[in-house]
C-alpha cells in the first residue's frame, strides 16, 4: 500500500477505540440471542398448552404371492 492508498482508507483508530466498536457488537449480538430465546420460550409456552396427538401412519404391507 503506498501513501496515496493509505491516506485514502482514513485514520487509523486507536485499539480502545476498537475495543469499544468490538463491546458493542457483542452486546447487540447478545441481546438479539436475548431477543429470541425469549420468542422460543413464548413458542414453547404455547405448545405446552396443546395435547400431544398421535399421527395415524397408514403403513402398506407388502403381499406375496
């Protein structure tokens, strides 16, 4: 990279600053993990309150002859 490139791609941020933008990301990605762990326990709520019905499978046996 020469020096028209590097003035081209901006400042360099320091490592805090860095560090911030990284503490950031990870805490929106934990509260959108948050998000829906909470949208699958609504979900696991409402099938607690369904009876489990079995399914009827028609199974074809096979004829010889």
């Amino acid at each position: 990279m020469d020096d028209s490139e590097a003035k081209s791609a901006g400042p360099i941020e320091p490592a805090s600053d860095l560090s911030e933008i990284a503490v950031r990301c990870a805490a929106t990605n934990l509260l959108d993990v948050a998000a829906q762990l909470a949208g699958l326990a609504e979900d696991l709520k409402a099938l607690n309150g369904r009876p489990i019905e079995p399914i009827s499978v028609m199974v074809e046996t096979e004829r010889s002859g």
